[in-house]
C-alpha cells in the first residue's frame, strides 16, 4: 500500500512571513518550524538565523515543554535517518529554548549525531563548549553542561571540568542543584 505523505511545500513560502504565522493551524506552524530547523541543518546558510530563531520563539509560545520533546526526538531521528550533517537543524532547542529539559535532551543529541555526521564524537562537545565559553553566566549554559555530563563520557566530563572557573554564578547555581560536583 503506498503512504500518502501531505505535501507541506506551501510551509516554505511562509516562512519567511511572520505576519502570517498566526494564521496557521499549530499542527502546520510545527511542520513549518520542523521544516525550518532542517533547511538551516543543511545549508548553515547564517541569514537563515534570525528567521528561524524568530519562528522558534513563537513555537515556544504556541506548544509545550513536551511537544517540542517529541519535535526534537523527531527531528532527531529523520536527521539520524535520512540527513547525518544537518545536526545544526538543533540548534534552536540550544540556543532559544527556555525549558533546561529540551536544552539538556537537545545537547545530548547534538553530540550523540555529531558522531554521524563528521566521524568525531567530540566534535558536537567542542561545539557546545564554545557556547558555553561565550555565554558562561548564561542559564541555558547550565543546561547545554547537564546534557553534556549526563552523557557519561569521561573526556567530556574533563573538559567541562576544564572551564568550571568561567561558569556564572547561575550556572553553578543549577548544577548544583542537579547534584553536580565540578
């Protein structure tokens, strides 16, 4: 039996209109933004950044903690699947999210397929780190090093400890009451 697959290309055009977003059913603003997220996965194309931040922030407003979880493990899979160099399609759960779940689960993935996606597990780890050393006083930092540390490996671990001396005063503040001791 052959799968009837809806055809969202209409989404494309939308998405650079924000006045029309609201226009859009939720289950559509989804698809769009998931759409969104894997476009910006594989061309990096840095003019994509403020749209797609843009569109995240409001599908924080229209969604929960939990559906944007399912959206990421989505999203997640199709790019284990089917796009292994388009994990920058995360980067918006990093870096816009507010909920230090989807943050944490989102890391955890970002390093997880970096493995997938240029041979180098590490590689997503140094990412995230930069982040981090960017923004040290930043909570969503916190939450990037919980998702970090809560993947168990042992270099990762020594190179968060390397740069404990940066973290703000908030980010101790949330690793610690995570039960992290740096």
């Amino acid at each position: 039996m052959a799968e009837n697959k809806k055809d969202y290309s209409y989404l494309d055009r939308l998405a650079v209109e924000p006045g029309k977003w609201r226009e859009l059913s939720k289950d559509e603003f989804q698809m769009m933004t998931f759409r969104t997220c894997l476009l910006y996965g594989e061309s990096q194309n840095k003019k994509m950044i403020p749209i797609l931040f843009q569109m995240y922030e409001h599908l924080q407003s229209l969604t929960s903690c939990e559906e944007r979880l399912k959206m990421l493990s989505a999203l997640s899979a199709f790019i284990r699947k089917k796009k292994t160099r388009a994990i920058m399609a995360l980067f918006p759960f990093i870096q816009v999210e507010e909920e230090g779940t989807v943050i944490e689960a989102a890391s955890q993935f970002f390093v997880n397929l970096s493995v997938l996606s240029n041979k180098e597990f590490y590689s997503g780890a140094n990412i995230l780190l930069e982040l981090v050393k960017d923004a040290p006083a930043d909570r969503n930092s916190a939450y990037i090093l919980l998702g970090l540390l809560n993947i168990g490996n042992d270099k990762i671990d020594a190179m968060v400890a390397l740069q404990k001396s940066t973290f703000g005063n908030e980010v101790k503040t949330i690793l610690h009451n995570k039960g992290i001791r740096l």
